[in-house]
C-alpha cells in the first residue's frame, strides 16, 4: 500500500451540510477499491486563484489515504462526480 493525499474541491453552491454526505461518497469509492481513508481535513471555503466553470471560490478538501497503485489509477477514472466536484487531485507520497 502507499500513501496518497487527495485534494478536491466542491462547488459552492453546494449546501454547507450537503458537504459531509460529498466527502462520505469519497470515503465509498476509496473503501471499494480496497482502499482505506487515513484522515480527512475540511479546509472551507476558499478563493480559487482562477475561476473553474465561473465560480471564483469552492470548498477545500484534503483527504489522507492508502491505496494499491493500481487502485489509485482505478479511482483517478472512477471519479466523476457530475456538478458537485470541480477539481481534483491525487498525488502519491514517497514513501
């Protein structure tokens, strides 16, 4: 297993309580690919440093975790998340 940090970020117009349902459905997809989630930081809402599909700001998520390399390859295709998410992104530590 190696370590991975994940950073995404919601939409705004989402629901500050619509949020926690959001990161659960990560922690789903990463619990079904065999992965397992280490930690998870909610930074708030935040301003982009460019807009991403015209909105100036987003909410900020950091999430700690352990997966396969084969696994996280699996996720980077399995994340779509239709309007809720506007980026992401995988980064593998050294280990």
């Amino acid at each position: 297993m190696s370590n991975y940090e994940l950073v995404f970020i919601i939409n705004p117009e989402v629901a500050d309580e619509d949020i926690t349902g959001i990161v659960n459905k990560v922690t789903e997809l990463v619990n079904g690919i065999g992965g397992s989630v280490a930690e998870i930081d909610e930074w708030g809402r935040k301003k982009m440093a460019y807009p991403i599909k015209r909105f100036l700001e987003g909410n900020y998520v950091l999430a700690k975790l352990e997966l396969e390399p084969v696994a996280a390859k699996k996720m980077e295709t399995n994340f779509r998340f239709p309007d809720e998410i506007l980026r992401h992104l995988l980064i593998r530590l050294k280990d």
